[in-house]
C-alpha cells in the first residue's frame, strides 16, 4: 500500500466531477482526499485527488481515470519530486492562560490567527498533510471546536507540469 | 437552415445515417416526436415498453455494427431504459439514448416525471450529456454517435430539457462533421514493438492458444482471426460474447470455454503456455478461480481499452489497440519473416486435445418420450441450415444455444453476456429484424425470461416483424432450478413458476401463430413449418425436460481443469 497524489486536467462541465467521484464510489477504490478548482483557462478544472493503495489498484484507478471522457489528462504526482500543500482553518478555544500558549504554538507551526473573539481563535495555517495533522495533534483536545482542510493540492517540481 | 432544437434532434439523426430509431412518446420529448412526425426518412419504431426500445436498438446494432438509436422521455421513461443502458454498457454496443428531461427552468424541482437522467445513467453508460443551450445540441449530438462508436463501443445518453427542442426558438444548423475531442482519442494502432514481442512469444509456443472475445466481433476482425489462425495452425476457443467470429464448424476451434464451456477448450486453457487473448476481458465467468487461471502460461492481451488489460489477471505482453490493426500488423510481421512455428510441439498439442475432444464433453441422453434442450436446438440448426440470427435471453437455454447452435458467421449470436439480462431476447430480436427485413430471425428463450417483455409481441404485430420464438418451457427458472439442485439440495426456493399463462392462447391474443409441441418427432415439422411461415410471427411453445442440466461445468471455486461432466459423457454413451 502506497500513497499517491494524482493531478488531472478536466473539462470544466457539469457532471465531470461526480464522473470523478462516482467511479472511485462503483468500483471501490479508496479516496482520502480530493480538491478541485478552475484554472487559468477557464474551460479546464485541476483536480488533485489522494488515495493508498497498492501497485495493481493505483494502476486500474490511473486507467480509469483516463477512461472517462471529461478528463483531459492525468499525472501521478507521487512518482517524481514534487511539492504538495494544504490549507486550514481551525478554530479552537483560547481562554486565559492557553490564549498565550496557543497562540505561540501557531507561530511555531508559522500558523496565522485570522480571527479573534474573547475565547477563540481561528488559525489559517498551510503545510504538507503531516504538519497539520502534527498541529491538531498538539492543541489539547478539548480546545479543538472545529477543523477544516482543504485537501492536498501539489504540483511538481522543477520544469515537469501537467498543461495542455 | 434555421431550425429549432426538436428539428435539430431529427436532422442530426439523419446526418448521421440513421435510419431506425425505437422509442415511446411522453411529455418532454412531444417536441421531438412533432418532428419526427413531419419527416419520411427516419423509421421509428414504437415499443411498448422503453426496456424494449433498448433492447431492440442493442440488437439492430449487434447484428448491424451501426449505433442503435432510442429516443424516449423524462422520468419513468428514462428509468425503464436503464437496465437496456446497462445490459449494453457491459457488452460494449454502440447507443445513443436521446431522454427528454424537463424543462431547464423546473430542474432540481421533484417536477413531473422529473429524474436525474444523467445521474442515473452515469455508472452504467460510456458518457453522458445534459444540454443545457440550444447551440450546443448539435455538436453534442455529434459527440455522442463520435463517442458510442469508436474506441471501445457503448451506450451515450443525452438528455434534453423539453425548452432545448421548443419549436418557436429557430437557430443557424451546421453539423460538426470535423469534430475533434482533447479530452477524448481512442489509439487505434498497436504498438509494434509489444506486437513483434508477442510474435516471438508466440513463435516459441510449444501449446498455444487463442482465447476470443466480443472485440473481434465488434471490430468486425473475424476475417483476420481466421486468417491467424490458419496461418499458425494453432487452436481457438471463444468467449460467450465471441461466438461466431470463428467458425464453429472448423476443426481448429474448440468451442466456447469459461463456466460452461467445453471440456477440450477448458482444458486446453489449463495446459496451454501462450495464451493469446483477442478482445476479450478475462470475466470471471470465464476464468473460473483466477488463482488457478492458465497456471503455466506466458499472456498476450490485446485490447482497445487499457482498463481491461491487468484488470483481473497480470498479462505480460499487453497490446492496446484496435483488434483489427493489430491482427493485421500482426500477420503482416508474421508472413514477411520466415519462421516456422514449432511443427512437433503443435502436433503433440494437438493430439492431446483431440483426446480431450473424443471425451465428447456435450453428449446428452437422447429421449423418445421428452424434448430434450439439446435436441431442440440442434434441430433449429438443422432446419435453419445454420443461417439464423439468433438471439436469446437467459438461463439454461441460452447456454444450450451457445453450445449446440454452431455459430460459423459473426453478429448471429446476439445475447446479454455481461450482464445477463432476462427479457432480453424478444426485443433484441425485433432490432434484429428491422436491420435484416430479409433474414430468418429467431429468438431462443425460456418461458420465465419471455414474460419479462412480452408485452414487446404488440410491437411485433404493428411493423410486420416475423420473429420466430423458440420457448423452451420447461416451468423453472431452470439455471436456478440447476444451482439449486447442485449447491442447496435441491430446495427449490421460488424458481417454479407457476400459474404459466397458456403461451399459444397468448400469442394468437396478439395477431400472431402460436403452436405447442410436446413430443420429440414431432419437434422438426414444427420448427420447419414456423420457418415456412415467412410472413408471420411464430411463437413454439416447446415443453422440454424440466430436470436437464448445463454440462461440463467448472466447479464452484475451481480451476478449467475441474469440471463436472453430463452422465452421457462420463458413461462415455454414444447418442
């Protein structure tokens, strides 16, 4: 078993995504993560999609993908060095003296208060998926009210890219 | 030219050379119907039931190779087309399905006859569209025939709000001929590499064989399959879905193989050590227990769609490409060099299949007193002279027709194979006729499958189709009734049908020739006055042996080489 992050190009039409979706749904492949948005040109959706599996599975899901007519073209992100990120928000309670502790924590993990009320804050934070679960992990738990993430976007580095 | 969206669905029609369509009116496609009604060049054919008009479109394009056309409305009459959707996604035929939807504006409103056409057709089609402007009906009409025909074949829904056809909006029509898809190119071309990689293999064989599929069929490469085969000497089995591509009445075949396939074709299978599978998708009823599949053999693939290739069995060499273009790289390689295949190798091969051959895995115990199964359809063989379209639904009587009715032409076995469809037959058979007004057209079915659509024998009655329906009754759900039997002792939960319907009386209520036949020697005569009837429908109520069972068959969880063999063939008995 084997994490991969696929990057892939659709058209930007009505139903492409639940194409996407739904074949991960029919033919039971495991889908941690998937994040979607137009691009610059705006007739093309990117879609960044992370699933574990093993050897045989990855390949029927590339081959699937690739299957489906809305999408353009496809890239396994995974394969090659490449720079993945993804965003959060978290709100969690900051009250007497964890306000200090949390807020030095969020510098720590160079984490963003965006927002501020007498007993909370929401922290904009941005990283690889390890460093924010590694963030979660470090706030208290019951100081935890609400966590949102993005899901991974990457992009691979150097001159390798998925364009048309 | 200035039309409106319902003209447009009609003129895209005939661009596209369409000249049959099947369907059933209803509120979002009156628009569509309006037009159609002011026309002459396209045909439609009313069903009575949208299942049907499916079925009937899947069987004009099976016996055809051209796309089969439904056109049917919103709601309930795009539900009901469902399971004809799926039954030819699974055996990848040509469609396009045209369902009204309702209006734009209504959408998302649990309006009338309002369903998620696309949402429900999406897991059981190649591609669907929902237009949302009337500019845009034409290409996508043109994307969807583009779509269902090339590449690996299927079905592609289009669902039309009811605005998109209103007939006061008129705008400029050209039909995309050029279109071109980045999202979209099917390869056509092998790679030539894989294939001279597969020639040595090949040529290094000492037991080969080539497993066939519906692929050949499809890509219309049974010429070049043969030529194969004769060139290399060496033995062919089939899939279900296959048959016909090469001829059952040649010596190098050696029939169809998988649960109910023949013993030699098993077997052979099982000792081969190159396996050249040719458009076919290594179903798993056809592979039996995969940890057993072709222990001993070296595999090449070749297939239009690389989703098939590694999908349920590792192949070592994978060829993506048309079957056709393949083949004929293929023999053009072979023929330009000099090799020779191993001469002695093939010989000893074939001696040993002959003798899994001279087993005679098919023998039956033949009856004076009981129509058996067998007998029936070696008789339509007989009194067809082997020139039948032939299509059936599913059960036990479909696996006797696969068996005993030797196919030697491709496009005349026309059954559900992928997902077994029960009421399949009938309508299947009408698409079949429409496309061959001029051949013998025969449905084999049994008498629980016929009634899943027999309100089709209306339809028969209104276009004048003179199908011949073989119902081999025997008053189970026989191939249930046999797993029963076979794997719950015999507790025969619910696959007795009783309280039957008095077939002949049925028949003759629709306009149609109905006759019984009860006795074996008795069988031939009727068979052969229901052909001489060229005119009329027939439908031969044939009460067979209700305890027969399909054999050989792979045993539940076993490798080709288990089988469980007919009493006749394993007493050895002689018909």
């Amino acid at each position: 078993m084997k994490r991969h992050i696929i990057s892939l190009l659709m058209e930007n039409e009505a139903g492409a995504l639940s194409n996407v979706s739904a074949l991960f749904s029919a033919r039971g492949f495991n889908i941690e993560s998937l994040c979607v948005a137009p691009t610059d040109d705006p007739s093309l959706s990117r879609m960044t999609l992370v699933t574990t599996c093993s050897e045989s599975v990855f390949e029927q899901i590339t081959k699937q993908l690739n299957k489906l007519i809305d999408v353009v073209k496809l890239m396994d992100l995974s394969e090659g060095v490449h720079i993945e990120r993804e965003m959060m928000l978290i709100k969690v309670r900051a009250e007497k003296e964890m306000r200090e502790e949390i807020k030095r924590l969020a510098e720590i993990f160079r984490g963003k208060i965006i927002d501020v009320s007498d007993n909370s804050y929401v922290i904009e934070m941005t990283g690889d998926s390890d460093k924010l679960d590694a963030f979660v992990h470090v706030i208290p738990e019951d100081h935890v009210i609400e966590v949102v993430r993005t899901g991974v976007s990457g992009i691979a580095r150097g001159v390798k890219s998925l364009t048309l | 030219m200035e039309l409106s969206g319902a003209e447009i669905v009609v003129q895209a029609l005939k661009d596209e050379g369409v000249e049959t369509i099947f369907g059933y009116p209803g509120g979002s496609v009156l628009h569509i119907y309006d037009a159609l009604f002011q026309q002459d060049d396209i045909h439609h054919v009313l069903v009575r039931h949208e299942q049907g008009a499916t079925h009937a479109a899947d069987g004009y394009a099976r016996s055809t190779g051209k796309p089969g056309v439904v056109l049917v409305t919103s709601g309930p009459g795009a539900t009901n087309a469902i399971t004809g959707i799926a039954t030819a996604h699974l055996d990848s035929i040509p469609m396009v399905v045209l369902t009204g939807q309702v209006p734009s504006a209504l959408i998302g409103t649990d309006a009338f006859q309002e369903v998620d056409t696309t949402g429900i057709s999406r897991p059981c089609s190649k591609h669907t569209f929902l237009v949302k402007r009337v500019e845009d009906l034409a290409e996508t009409m043109r994307k969807a025939f583009y779509i269902a025909t090339t590449g690996r074949p299927g079905p592609v829904v289009v669902d039309i709000p009811k605005d998109i056809t209103d007939p006061s909006v008129k705008i400029p029509y050209e039909y995309p001929r050029n279109l071109k898809m980045r999202s979209y190119s099917p390869v056509k071309k092998g790679h030539l590499g894989q294939i001279k990689k597969a020639v040595d293999l090949i040529y290094n064989a000492k037991r080969p064989i080539i497993y066939s599929g519906g692929g050949v069929v499809i890509d219309n490469s049974s010429g070049s399959l043969i030529d194969l085969a004769r060139e290399l000497g060496i033995p062919v089995t089939s899939t279900l879905m296959g048959l016909g591509a090469y001829p059952a009445s040649d010596s190098q075949f050696l029939g169809m193989l998988g649960m109910h396939g023949n013993y030699e074709a098993n077997m052979a299978m099982h000792e081969a050590d190159v396996l050249i599978a040719i458009g076919a998708r290594f179903d798993d009823r056809v592979t039996g227990h995969i940890a057993h599949f072709c222990p001993q053999a070296k595999i090449i693939h070749i297939d239009i769609d690389p989703s098939s290739i590694s999908k349920n069995v590792r192949v070592d060499i994978p060829i993506v490409g048309s079957v056709k273009d393949v083949l004929n790289d293929m023999l053009r390689i072979i023929r330009e060099g000099d090799r020779k295949i191993d001469n002695d190798g093939l010989t000893s091969w074939w001696e040993r299949i002959e003798a899994w051959r001279g087993l005679g895995c098919l023998r039956y115990e033949q009856s004076d007193e009981v129509i058996k199964p067998q007998f029936a359809i070696e008789t339509l063989h007989k009194v067809t002279g082997g020139d039948l379209y032939l299509t059936s639904d599913v059960g036990q009587h479909q696996m006797f027709a696969a068996q005993f009715y030797k196919f030697d032409k491709p496009r005349r076995w026309i059954n559900s194979g992928g997902l077994g469809t029960m009421g399949f037959g009938l309508p299947a058979a009408m698409g079949v006729q429409m496309a061959h007004p001029d051949k013998q057209v025969a449905c084999v079915t049994g008498e629980a499958s016929i009634l899943m659509c027999i309100q089709e024998l209306a339809t028969c009655k209104q276009h004048g189709l003179p199908i011949k329906i073989m119902l081999m009754n025997n008053g189970y759900m026989g191939m249930v009734r046999q797993w029963q039997e076979m794997f719950y002792e015999g507790r025969y939960s619910h696959s007795y049908v009783d309280a039957l319907p008095d077939f002949v009386e049925l028949t003759k209520s629709f306009g149609h020739v109905g006759m019984r036949v009860t006795k074996p020697s008795d069988l031939e005569a009727a068979m052969q006055e229901a052909f001489d009837r060229k005119d009329e429908l027939v439908f031969l109520d044939i009460l067979i042996d209700p305890t027969e069972n399909v054999y050989p068959m792979i045993e539940a969880g076993k490798g080709h080489h288990v089988m469980a063999m007919s009493p006749a063939s394993k007493q050895g008995d002689q018909r």
